[in-house]
C-alpha cells in the first residue's frame, strides 16, 4: 500500500514547527519516529493533509533532571531509555520498560513523545506516566500548557492534545532511594504490543510499604490504577505472600476489556499474574 498525498515540511526548531500547526490545523501530523503513524498511512486509516517532520529539531533530544523531575524531550528514542546507565530506581524501572518496546529497529527509530502522543493503551511509556503521576509539556503558538498524565490519556489513540499542539516534553518525578520497581507484561509473540502490562512502584520505610502504585496497560481504553490495592499495601511488609494477595486484589480491582485478542476474564488472569511478577522484581531489587 502506499500513502494517499500529502505535503511535506521539516520544522527545525519548535517554533516553527508549532506555527506549522496552527497554520495547518486538523490537516496536518506531527512525524516524529514515524513507527504508528507511517503503517497507518500505508493503509490510508490516516490520511493527513500535511506532514510535519520534527526531526530535525535538536532541542527536543535530551534527557535531565530539574526540580524534582526527570524531563524527557519529546524525540528522546527508545533506545537511550534502555541504555540509560544512571543507578536509581526510576532509570532501572524505565529500563525496564524500554526492553519490552517493540524490536530492536523500532525502539531504534521510535521516540518517547510519539509514544505518549498516539495513547496506545497497550503502550509502554502511557502505563509508566500514568503510574508516576507524569505531567505533559504542550507547546501551540498560544503559549506553553502543562497537562498532568489523568488528563492527558482520553481514550484509545486519543489525548488531550489540540491539533495546533506540540507535545515538547515529559516530566516524571524522581523516586526516592528507598524506592522499589517493577514491571512485568505479557504478549503472544515477542515485541507484539502487550495483552496486559503491570508495573509497580513502592516505597519502602522501616521495611514496609510506605506508598504504593500499581498501573496496568492493555486491560482499558487508556492505562489506569489499581487505587484500592495500592491503599491495601501500605505500612505491610513486601513478602512473597502479599505479593500473591496483591495479585488477587487487583483482579479484583480492574475492569478488563475483551476482544479478539483476549477475553476479559482471560485479562483478569493476566492482572493477577502480572501483579505478582511485578511485586517479585520489586522485592528482588
């Protein structure tokens, strides 16, 4: 198949390529990795009217720490988040994620902010802000907006994006030390997307849960938490017996969707596995 036409612009800075946008409007898509969105365009489920090509754009390929926060530029690729060597648990758990991201030439090519922008609700990155509470920096010839990770996830392939909209940057907040992660997903072949995806983040003080969080992806139309679970973690002891409890309380907690890839009970299954898997790597790290 080949792509019905369309105009081409290369931005090379964000200003222009946020002028472009709102010059172009609904018309016009933002190509960054161009994993997504070329395939739908082969086969003409997307249709735009216009290109815009932010590769170009340096100043959107970076990875630093400020106020608390990591930030994350939106053409940060795959790849660097796996290679990432900082030893803290917020870089091994996004290690962690970045290793289940497709195949090798896709993490390569693919980026964290085209990622998060097309909300696949099976998708790495959505599952892992939307656990860490992340906020979504937006950039429109209006001005910049910061949209939190509750907000920016709608629906399926939907965000709180306008079309006149850059989505410039991610902000995650730093973990403690203390901190323990997991991250554990199921798929039929390796580098499909996930059927379901579990991951964790605890924070452990006199050897109990001080705080827990625990998101799940491929079970909804976007990622969501398992609120009462995470409220029955905490202040108990990480222990492979509440590792398994969690796991049942968290089936419990989700109401999984069900298509032709898997029946919804089926994903109920997979949360409670998934769960436990998650919680084992949190307790073995």
């Amino acid at each position: 198949m080949k792509p019905a036409s369309f105009d081409y612009h290369a931005a090379r800075s964000v200003a222009e390529a946020v002028a472009l946008l709102s010059e172009y409007g609904d018309g016009a898509k933002v190509l960054a990795g161009g994993q997504s969105l070329v395939p739908a365009m082969n086969f003409r489920l997307a249709r735009p009217e216009v290109l815009v090509d932010v590769n170009p754009i340096e100043e959107l390929d970076y990875v630093d720490e400020a106020d608390g926060s990591l930030r994350i530029g939106s053409l940060v690729r795959h790849v660097k988040l796996e290679h990432r060597t900082a030893d803290d648990p917020l870089s091994h758990l996004l290690r962690m994620a970045a290793r289940q991201v497709g195949h090798m030439p896709i993490r390569v090519r693919g980026t964290f902010g085209g990622s998060l922008a097309h909300a696949d609700p099976a998708a790495e990155w959505c599952v892992i802000s939307t656990l860490l509470d992340a906020e979504m920096v937006a950039q429109s010839s209006d001005g910049m907006r910061t949209i939190p990770a509750t907000e920016f996830f709608q629906t399926v392939f939907t965000t709180d994006l306008k079309p006149i909209e850059l989505l410039t940057e991610t902000r995650i907040p730093i973990l403690p030390a203390t901190a323990k992660v997991g991250f554990s997903e199921f798929s039929r072949r390796a580098g499909d997307f996930a059927l379901t995806m579990a991951a964790v983040s605890l924070d452990i003080q006199d050897g109990k849960v001080n705080t827990a969080r625990i998101a799940f992806g491929g079970i909804s139309d976007r990622p969501v938490r398992a609120l009462d679970t995470e409220r029955a973690l905490q202040g108990r002891v990480l222990d492979a017996e509440l590792a398994t409890a969690a796991g049942e309380a968290a089936a419990d907690d989700v109401e999984p969707m069900g298509d032709i890839h898997g029946s919804a009970e089926y994903r109920r299954d997979l949360v409670r596995v998934l769960t436990k898997r998650a919680l084992q790597q949190a307790m073995a790290g």
